[in-house]
C-alpha cells in the first residue's frame, strides 16, 4: 500500500514528517513503517482528533483495534512504529509523555527455513523457465529463471535483486554492485564465470528482444522499463513451489522465496566444512558478503541441517580420537 498525501492533515502531521526525515537520514528506507504512520494520521482525522493532546491512550487502543492483524508479528511491527514514534516526540518535548501503552503480543516460535538442495534448485528454475508469457507480462520465463539463479547462487535479498540495473553490473570485474539496500548499505558481490555466462546470455536475449537498454533500467523486468516488485517474485515462487516435489514435515511452514538467501548461507559452510576451514573465522566474510550489519545476523541463516551435523559431528569425532592419550605397548 501507498502512503496517502491527499489527506487532511493530523495534527501530528508535521512531527511524522520530521520523523521521517530524521530516520532517513541515518540510512534507514523507513517504507513499511511510513504506511502504518499514514494510516494512523488517517484515523486521527478521521476521528476528528484536532490537537496533539487529544491523541491519548484509549485512541491509540481503539486505532490498534481497528487494524484486524491476527499475526503478532504484524501487530508488533505497527506497535512498534507508533512507541518509536512518540520516543522520539518525548525526547524532542513536543509530547510530555507517551500515549501508547499497550502490550506486545506474544509471537509463535521462529519458523524455520526450508533449505532447498540442488536438486529442489533445477526443477524450479526448469519450471520457472517454462512460465508462460501469455499472462503478466513478457520474456517472464528467462527472467523468472535469471532471478532464481541469482538468488540460490549469491544470497541477495530479493529487494536487491529487484533494484538491480544494468550499470549494476560489471562486467570486466564480475561483480554486481549493490546499491543502498538495508541499512542504507552498499557492497560488491562477485559472481563467478558459471553465473556470469548465464547473465551475460540473459541480457543479450533481453537487448535482441526490447533493443538497447539505458544503463538505469532495471535488468530483470517482464514490462521494459519497470521494476518487478518483491510481493510478484515471492508470488511466482509460491506458484512454482508444487514442481519442487519437497515433504514439509508436520508443522513446518512451506518454503517462501526468501530460503533461497537461507540456502546460499548453509552450502557456503557446507563448503568450508568439506575443505577443512573453521567456519567461525570465515563468518564475517560471509556476513559482509550478504550486507549483514553483524555476524550474528548471519548466524540466524546457518541452519543446521542432517548433512551439515554429520560433517560437523565427523570433524568432532576426529579432534577428539587427535586429543585421546596414546596408550602404552
């Protein structure tokens, strides 16, 4: 959803401004967080809240009441924004004290990724390359096909891979450059030869098809010239996910889009595992590779697999068996 500019303004419309402003200045896109501020003036002026001061607590409830948000994930992150909202009007003195009083809703326990496999891997970029043209738009099956390889093989963000332009790549390095994504950070990606060849043919069929593209033209699209939206990759996954032929195990969820960026993590210490490398030293290599702030952001990928504890528990077994005594003849 849009943020609403047409409406009449609340009487907290200059400060939500100012807030704004503030938050992007340190870096932060602040976009999900605008919508639910944009809603909230639209029910102060709905409610005919004129003053700041008649923005109380039983106001707060009744807006919080009148979004149905039965995922407490949902209803946290609009609570959340409206507490780090009116902190920052405490702290300024615009407020004397904050409105918001409710409660966090408990959340159910952390869902757990399903890593795909390589073999998970091929038949959905085989079912993606055979997505039809017929509906939403053109040239979707390479380009649905593309941004699946992009995704297992280098871990970005979906987000990143729609902000992607064709100045964005560089050839000469074999690097993709990646712009203002999180935190209003920028890295370099390396791909290797393999994914280049695969890119390097994508946008020649791209140029043969829709001509010479400008160098800021989004490089996966199905309309030229416009970006393709995170919510449309995720919903072209969901549809594709029955030809992945994948067992959920009782009470898992099924896999979204994003455990593509789960599975480049836990291969990438598969690999160091197998070639004898502490993965503990390598770690932030990995997170400055996938535009982590941390190291323990990137700890939240590294599922443990059956495969990854086997590896783990044979390295154990052989420190071990190197630190038992030697026993005399």
């Amino acid at each position: 959803m849009r943020p609403d500019r047409n409406h009449a303004a609340s009487p907290l419309a200059p400060h939500i401004e100012r807030f704004l402003e503030h938050k992007r200045a340190l870096g932060r896109r602040y976009l999900s967080e605008e919508v639910g501020l944009r809603l909230f003036e639209r029910y102060l002026v709905e409610q005919q809240i004129r003053t700041i001061q008649g923005v109380t607590c039983d106001v707060i409830n009744a807006f919080l009441a009148s979004r149905p948000r039965p995922r407490p994930r949902s209803f946290n992150a609009l609570l959340g924004v409206l507490r780090v909202l009116f902190r920052w009007l405490v702290l300024r003195g615009i407020v004397v004290r904050s409105p918001v009083q409710a409660r966090s809703r408990r959340g159910q326990r952390r869902r757990t990724p399903v890593i795909l496999g390589p073999d998970h891997v091929r038949q959905l970029l085989l079912a993606a390359g055979q997505l039809s043209d017929k509906f939403g738009g053109d040239f979707r099956g390479p380009t649905y096909r593309a941004i699946f390889s992009v995704l297992y093989t280098l871990g970005l963000r979906v987000g990143e891979v729609c902000r992607l332009c064709f100045d964005d790549i560089d050839w000469v390095r074999q690097l993709l450059v990646i712009r203002e994504s999180k935190f209003g950070k920028s890295r370099l990606v390396p791909f290797g030869p393999r994914l280049g060849r695969m890119l390097k043919s994508y946008v020649e069929a791209r140029r043969r098809r829709h001509g010479l593209p400008p160098g800021s033209a989004p490089v996966f699209s199905v309309v030229p010239g416009h970006p393709l939206r995170r919510q449309t990759i995720g919903r072209v996954f969901r549809q594709l996910r029955p030809c992945l032929g994948i067992d959920i195990p009782t009470g898992w969820s099924p896999p979204r889009v994003h455990d593509l960026r789960h599975a480049f993590a836990v291969r990438t210490l598969l690999r160091w595992y197998r070639a004898g490398i502490d993965p503990s030293r390598r770690l932030l290599h990995l997170s400055t590779f996938m535009g982590h702030a941390e190291p323990e952001s990137t700890a939240v990928y590294l599922t443990i697999t059956s495969e990854l504890l086997g590896i783990a528990g044979a390295r154990f077994e052989r420190l071990a068996e190197s630190l038992l005594p030697v026993e005399a003849p």
